[in-house]
C-alpha cells in the first residue's frame, strides 16, 4: 500500500445516506485516514439542479481550513465537491466514488464499477466497490464474537434485509415468498436477521417475529449494531437484491451470499451480480444453504493504492516551482 504523508486530512462528503457513508468509510479507513465527515443540506432549488448546478450557498459544509483529500459520492454532493476544488485553489485531491452524472471533470479522481459506462484518464473502474469490511475487522469481530450472535447453535446465516428503493418497490408476492424461504431456511440454520431503513413495517414486523418464532436474532436497533459480527460469524450471507453495497459486502467474507429479488433488480446491478455468480460467490437463495466458500473478494485495497498515487502525483505537482 502506498503510504501518505502523516498528517495527511480528509473529508467525507455525502447527504447522510447510509448507503453512500458506507464506502466512502471504507476508502477512508483503507488510506489510514481519519476523515471527518461532513453532511450537505442543499434547498431548492440548489438541490434539484444537482449535480449539474452550483453549490447552496446557504449550506455552510464548506468552510476552510481545506482538506488534502476530500472523498464524495451521491447526487447532492457534486456541486458542493467541485466548489471544494475552487475554493481550495485547486489544492485538495478531489474523489468521488460512483457516476457523477457530469462526466469525468467531476472531480480528480472517480471510481465507478466495470458495468458503468464512464471511461476517462481520470476514471478507475473494478469489479466492486470500496466498504469498510475489512479482513482485519472481520478477525477481530471473531476474534471477540458478540454474545447475541455467537450462543446461536451453528450454522448460521446472516440475513441483510434491504426494501423499498428509488429503482423499485417490495412486492407483496416476492416479500411472502422471501419469508417463506427463510422460514424453510430457519430448520437448518440460526438465522441472524437486520433490516434497514428502508424495509417496510409490515417486512420488518414479519422479520421479528420469524426470528422470535425459529429462536434466531433480529436487531431491533437496540445495543450495538452487529453488522460486522453478523457478516464474521455466517455460514451463508442471505442478501436482498436491491442493495449492491450488501452484497459487496457479503463477499468479502467468502462464505455463500444468498441473492433475493425483493424487488426487480436495477439494470445497472445485474452484470455486477452476474459475474459474482460466475465466480461462484452468489447464488439465488430458494430457502436452502447452498454453495461453496471461496477465496472473498475485496477491491478496497487496490483502489485504496489508486486514489494514494494520485494524490501523491497531485501533491508532488503542488509542490513542483511553476516560474521561470
């Protein structure tokens, strides 16, 4: 891994979302940086020129002292990256990770994955994205297993329930026959069950009493969140389909993801499950266990050293005498 320079700072910018905290931590944390992270709050009508307009003015995000590196990802945060970069005079390395939706002058260096179209010099592109489940974090989770997780009778299977998206709905028929499936599941594995913020109540209270019923675990969101453990101590990593982060996710951990469609599945996911599915990571979840471990995918590292070049190449350019 390509060191930075101690000392280096960093923001992460993003609206709040979970789903876009979640890798620009994982970055962060693979750079051995300590970010601060920062929430944009841009009101109309700054907001719905995003990302193609300027930043709120109104929203105080940016204040100096600027940062070396700034890491971003979602719509609303575009604009507020590219003032960051004017602002600064050009002296913070700006990231951001996904499609900006402006091409690739969005920012100095953008990750997107191999099954987006965006293409450029200044544009990386892997399989999977940047998370912040580690292989260090995921020892140390075994290392010292929580208590809730680790009295389940083996074996156990994660479930990472997600719902209701931009790109799609639950339908009730697929929501039955997910529950269903898990009920079958539940006779030949202690299920370790947590939903998000956008699973439905009715999902979500079905959920809770599947587990209270079969003796498994559902957080409630009361104790500390057990993510990370759930992912360190499965047999299986049941996911649903509508979240591309989960499933990243799930396999760095090597063991068998479980894929459901809750909703149909984003176009734009499809390739990107398809080609887990040829590696023989994921497999569609029918109510079974069912596949082999295999050696878990990780792309945090190598972008991780792709973004730690690039900054240096930019801090060394800074730092070069541009007079005569």
């Amino acid at each position: 891994m390509t060191a930075l320079p101690p000392g280096t700072t960093a923001w992460i910018l993003t609206d709040g979302k979970a789903g876009d905290l979640a890798p620009c931590r994982g970055l962060a944390q693979a750079l051995g940086l300590g970010a601060e992270e920062r929430r944009v709050r841009p009101r109309p009508p700054f907001s719905w020129w995003a990302p193609r307009g300027p930043a709120d003015p109104r929203d105080r995000v940016l204040a100096p002292p600027w940062p070396d590196l700034a890491i971003a990802t979602g719509r609303r945060t575009v604009p507020a990256l590219r003032a960051l970069k004017r602002r600064s005079r050009g002296t913070t390395f700006t990231v951001f990770l996904r499609d900006p939706r402006i091409g690739p002058g969005a920012a100095d260096l953008i990750w997107v994955p191999e099954h987006d179209r965006l293409r450029g010099p200044s544009v990386l592109a892997t399989l999977g994205g940047p998370h912040p489940v580690s292989p260090a974090r995921l020892a140390a989770a075994r290392a010292a297993p929580d208590p809730r997780l680790s009295a389940l009778p083996s074996p156990r299977a994660a479930v990472l329930v997600g719902g209701d998206s931009r790109h799609g709905r639950v339908r009730p028929e697929a929501q039955a026959r997910f529950l269903a499936a898990l009920d079958r599941l539940s006779r030949e594995a202690s299920l370790m069950i947590t939903a998000s913020r956008r699973t439905p109540a009715p999902l979500r209270a079905d959920l809770r009493a599947l587990a209270a019923g079969r003796g498994g675990f559902f957080w409630d969101g009361e104790g500390e969140n057990p993510y990370l453990a759930l992912l360190a101590l499965a047999d299986a990593v049941v996911v649903t389909a509508d979240s591309a982060n989960m499933v990243g996710e799930a396999v760095a951990t090597g063991s068998p993801v479980l894929l459901f469609e809750l909703s149909d599945t984003y176009v734009r996911h499809r390739p990107y499950f398809a080609a887990l599915g040829h590696y023989g990571a994921v497999h569609p979840f029918d109510g079974r266990l069912d596949g082999p471990r295999y050696e878990p995918l990780d792309f945090t590292p190598a972008i991780a050293e792709a973004v730690a070049a690039a900054y240096l190449r930019h801090r060394d350019a800074l730092a070069r005498p541009t007079g005569p």
